[in-house]
C-alpha cells in the first residue's frame, strides 16, 4: 500500500451509495407546485426506508438512486411518478343509507370503503340527504411534488428487513 492511499477513504470509511436493499434515512420538505408546504420530517426522526421496496413513490425512490450519506438535492416528482393522475371515476355518489350510524356527516370526514379490489380510503366531498359523494384519490393525486432531501444514512439491510420489506431497528419499524 502506497503511503498516500490510507487518504483516499474518509474515516469513517467507504460511503454506500443508495441502490437495491440500502436502508436510507433522510431528512425532507415537501412542497406543492406553488411552493407550499405540505409536509417535513426536519423536525422528527428522518424517514426510514429500503430502497427498492416502493416504500417511497417512485419519482422520489429513483431520484434518490446513487446517492450516498451527506448528498442533499431538490427533486420535483410529476404526479404520475408520485401519487398518480387525479382520476375521476374514483369520486362517487353513494347513498346517504351506505353511512349508517354516522350522525354528524361532515365534508373532509374520511371512511374506509370496501370495493371488489379490497378496501379503499375515502374522503367525503359533499352531501345531502339522500347521497353522500366520496373521493378514493389520495390526497396528492394529480400534484407535482417537490422535495429537499438531505440523505443522513445509507447502510445494507439486515436478513430480516429485506425478509419483512421495511427498516427494524431505532430507526423504524419494530415488531
């Protein structure tokens, strides 16, 4: 080893880059085509994933392939690679009677709705007596995102998280 060599790793030595099974945590802000804020982890503990587990939209998932520890960046992530297209045939009229038991009916109230693919989350978006319209898009449908990333960690996946497909540990999930 030449004397020189020992300088080409940092101390604390190699950095992985975030590919397939890398646990990653980071930190994020996440903003709407007009720059609002919807959501940040910069307060919290950073979010916690295995990459290439879609555990993350996938805009957000491939952008982030490459990177290492330290790296920051700014991504918009179209709809379409985010939470979809807004798609119209997921809003409905149901009757009013499919909400039995509900005595205060309110706009933004949200229901768990069973559908022939299996549950379905919905919002309601208006009613009357007799009919309730509901909304099965996630609430980012059809929304351009844009997110600051500041990756704090990237390290390989333990047998049992890439078994159970989400990060165990002090940094995730736990059973």
């Amino acid at each position: 080893m030449c004397p020189s060599s020992k300088n080409l790793f940092p101390s604390k030595g190699i950095l992985m880059n975030i590919s397939e099974n890398a646990v990653v945590l980071f930190h994020y802000i996440l903003t709407d085509e007009n720059g609002v804020q919807l959501d940040s982890s910069t307060d919290t503990a950073p979010l916690a994933y295995v990459h290439g587990h879609k555990n993350i939209i996938p805009g957000l998932e491939k952008a982030m392939e490459g990177k290492t520890e330290g790296d920051t960046m700014k991504v918009t992530v179209p709809a379409a690679d985010a939470y979809g297209e807004y798609q119209d045939h997921l809003v409905q009229e149901v009757p009013r009677k499919a909400f039995q038991g509900v005595e205060d009916m309110q706009t933004g109230m949200r229901f768990e709705a069973q559908t022939e693919s299996g549950k379905v989350s919905v919002v309601v978006r208006d009613f009357t007596e007799e009919t309730v319209t509901v909304d099965g898009n996630h609430p980012l449908a059809g929304k351009d995102l844009t997110f600051d990333v500041n990756i704090q960690t990237v390290r390989e996946a333990t047998e049992e998280e890439l078994a159970h497909g989400h990060v165990h540990g002090p940094e995730g999930h736990q059973h």
